[in-house]
C-alpha cells in the first residue's frame, strides 16, 4: 500500500524540478529577430586565452545604470557596469578588483578588459533595444 504514496511524492518532486527549470529558463535572454538580444556574449577569462563565449544576466535599475552579470562556464561570475552607455566599474572578484580597465566602443560593441579578462558586449544590451 506504500506505492501510491511513492507515486505522489514522486510526481510532487518532479514537479517542483519541472517548475524550477522553467523559472530559470524563463530569465534567460533570448535571441530573435525582432530584438537582436543575443543568447551569449564573448569572453575571455585568462590572459592571451581566446574568445570563447558566456552567458549573461541584464539588471536595470530606476537610475539607467545597467550591470551585465557574465557568468563564464566555469560558473565565475563578474558584474559590468553601465551608466549612460559608458562603461563604468567591475565587480570585485577574487582574481582582481576590478579597477585594471581598459574599454572603448567600436561597431556597436563595448570591448572591455578587466584585470586580464576580456568582455565584447553588444550596445543592444546596455541601451535596452
């Protein structure tokens, strides 16, 4: 007689995963023709590494400062700060603090380096198109 109450519990679990998933699915950025919102950015977390690519978050507050959250695949993560569509600070990580920058605009791309690492992010992201 146990089984049904295994079934429930079950099916209660896998619902909750189910619900999780879609959740975090739901916040991530999607890209489509009508908003040019890319699914990734390119990243490089090392020195002389290549580009390869990472996602992201977009957090806007009342002020129009935008931070981009680039989470690399490792699961670093560091926080780029926007305001006015210039690049301001990064986040404090354990590998740097964030004030060894370097940025400039180019072709519609914020390329930025931060304490050895390197971030192209599209001005579609901080302009919120």
């Amino acid at each position: 007689m146990k089984t049904p109450i295994l079934v429930g519990i079950s099916a209660v679990m896998l619902f909750g995963a189910v619900t999780a998933y879609a959740e975090q699915h739901d916040k991530l950025p999607v890209s489509s023709a009508a908003n040019n919102t890319p699914k990734s950015i390119a990243c490089a977390q090392e020195r002389r590494e290549s580009l390869g690519q990472c996602s992201y978050r977009i957090k806007r507050d009342e002020k129009g400062k935008t931070t981009v959250m680039v989470i690399f695949a490792n699961g670093f993560k560091r926080g780029l700060m926007f305001e006015d569509g210039k690049f301001l600070k990064a986040s404090v990580t354990m590998s740097g603090v964030g004030t060894d920058i370097d940025w400039s605009l180019k072709d519609g791309t914020h390329i930025i380096r931060v304490d050895g690492q390197r971030y192209e992010v599209p001005d579609t992201l901080i302009a919120g198109n």
